[in-house]
C-alpha cells in the first residue's frame, strides 16, 4: 500500500468539477491515490476533443471509489437532480472555459461557462450545507502587472481579457458566500500549467505538435513575453494541500498564489521544446496579441506558508518530461 494513502478517518468526499480537464483529471487520479473519494462532474464542452477528455479519466474510470456524473456546471437545477443522492464534503471547482484569446472572440460563453458556473456551485454548496469550497483562480488577473513577482495583495482591477475579467468576477463571488455564509473558500491563481494531458491549444503542445509535423511556429512578439511555467504535479499538490487546508482552518477565505515562481521567455521556451525534439523550428512573426500579458510570475511565499507548498520542476526538468508524453499520445503525428 501506499504510504500517503490516508487512514480511513482523514478520507474525504471530494466533488471535482472539471474532473476530466487537463487539472482536473490530475488532481482526481491523486485524490483517489490518497485514499479520498472522488466525485467528478465534466460536462465534456467540445472547446476541444470529449474523446481525449474521456482518455484522461481512463484510470479514475476503473476505481471503485471514483464516480463522474456528467453535467453542466451553469445549470443549477439540473446540477442539484445530477447530484441529489450524492454526498460530498469539500467542492474543488475548475470546470471553466480557459483561454485569453478564445475569450475575446467569444465573451458571453465565457461568462457562462465561468461566472454562470461558478455561481451555480457556490449556490449549490450552501443549500447542501458544505461549506468548504477550493476555486480554480488564474494568474491572468493581474493583467499587466508592472511589480514582478506578482503578490497576492497586488491591485487586480484592470483585467485585459474577459477571460481574466471572468476569473476576478469569480474571485468576488466567492468572497460574497465567505461574507454571507461564513463559506470556506481558498482560490488559488495558477500561473501557466503544463505537463501531460495539457490542453492541444496551450502553447507548449501546440509548439511541440506543429514541430513535429514540420509546420511553421506562430509566435506573436519578440519573443521576450515571458511567464511562469508550472509543472502539473506542482500545482496538484497545491491543491490537495488547499483541501486539507479548508478542513483545517474553517471558515477562512484566502487567495493564494500557485505557480513555478520564475520566468522563462518564449523565445527560451521554443528553444527547450526544440532541443528536447531534436528538431529546428521554422518561427512564424506576428505581431502580439490583444489580451495577451507581457508577463506572469509568481510570488509563492503565501502558498509555503498556508500550504506548505513549493514547486519541484524547472522548465528544464519539465519540458522533456512533456515532450515524453506527448510522443506516446496516439494523436501523435
């Protein structure tokens, strides 16, 4: 057996939205590890393939103590019917639409899919009585923040894409049901994650992909953005120790910061992606995007202190690590 495997005391009820996501689908396969049981909600939106979505839940499928109910967050009433027989203690929510550029082109789904859904679970978990609630923040809601590394008490008012702009509505609303309800809520921004199962339209996929299929990499700027790249197993046990954190510390509302905590740049980026191919890119120029923040990085000191968290995978670790996956996929070109 494995040693983290909590004594039957500590295992909990987990209610997982967005369980078959990229995050999602990592964080259920860890809380099923760690002895909890996991009920994950996924409404398998077509932003990009249900087919890979449901690969990702392969081995969660398996487990006796995991259930996926398959529904939309945004709906409340059809959430409440979906969940009436179901039991949960703690609500880990991370079904969104994510995605600067997308959210430009098409704000009112974005609205839905995050504000509408948010909103719906927070409700949900009042009238069920829970009153632990962990919220998939991002770190887009520091827009173009001058002071680097970001800080939790840094001013987020001007975000620059409804995307971000969502994800801070969200922020709010959780901090109305820890006003009104005496809610627990920890929203933890994360700051660029990646690893395997990452979502085809993220950049390190999407590079990676276009380079072995020979085609051009579009590359908006100089190439001197950078961000704070977070290796998946960081930002998962970030959010497991938020969970026990809720339990811990009732009552509390935090938001806490989780991300790498240094900065690569793109050009940097496409490098190691490169290098870990053993292919030369062929680099598109475009101009930059609206929406699009010069860049990310992370101040982690809050999360060390209430988490205890910090973060084990450089970029140079990483990358080759994803690079691995990636060339496992049966997509792979």
């Amino acid at each position: 057996m494995n040693g983290h495997v909590h004594s039957g005391t500590n295992a909990e009820r987990v209610l997982v939205t967005g369980a078959a996501g990229f995050i999602g689908s990592h964080l259920v396969d860890h809380l099923l590890e760690l002895g909890h049981t996991v009920i994950g909600v996924d409404n398998f939106d077509p932003f990009y393939s249900p087919e890979e979505k449901r690969r990702n839940l392969t081995a969660a499928q398996a487990h006796p103590r995991f259930r996926l109910i398959e529904t939309d967050c945004a709906e409340l009433e059809t959430l409440e019917a979906a969940l009436r027989d179901v039991e949960f203690d703690v609500v880990v929510h991370l079904a969104a639409r994510a995605g600067v550029r997308p959210s430009i082109a098409e704000p009112l789904t974005y609205i839905r899919a995050n504000v509408l859904a948010t909103q719906a679970m927070l409700e949900l978990a009042r009238r069920r009585g829970v009153t632990r609630f962990v919220f998939g923040s991002s770190s887009s809601v520091y827009g173009n923040n001058a002071k680097v590394p970001f800080a939790e008490d840094d001013p987020v008012e001007r975000p620059i894409s409804p995307y971000a702009a969502t994800k801070r509505a969200c922020e709010l609303l959780c901090h109305t049901y820890h006003h009104l309800h005496g809610m627990g809520v920890l929203s933890l921004r994360f700051f660029t994650v990646y690893g395997p199962r990452q979502r085809p339209d993220l950049a390190i996929r999407k590079f990676a992909t276009l380079m072995l299929r020979g085609r051009p990499v579009p590359l908006y700027g100089d190439g001197s953005t950078e961000r704070d790249y977070t290796w998946i197993d960081d930002i998962v046990r970030g959010i497991a120790a938020a969970i026990q954190r809720t339990r811990a510390v009732p009552g509390e509302f935090e938001i806490i910061n989780l991300g790498g905590s240094r900065t690569t740049s793109l050009a940097r980026l496409v490098e190691l992606i490169a290098e870990s191919l053993g292919i030369k890119p062929h680099i598109d120029r475009h101009p930059m995007q609206p929406g699009d923040v010069l860049r990310t990085y992370a101040d982690v000191s809050k999360a060390e202190r209430l988490l205890g968290y910090r973060p084990t995978t450089p970029v140079e670790v990483g990358i080759p690590r994803f690079i691995e996956w990636l060339r496992a996929q049966p997509l792979h070109p």
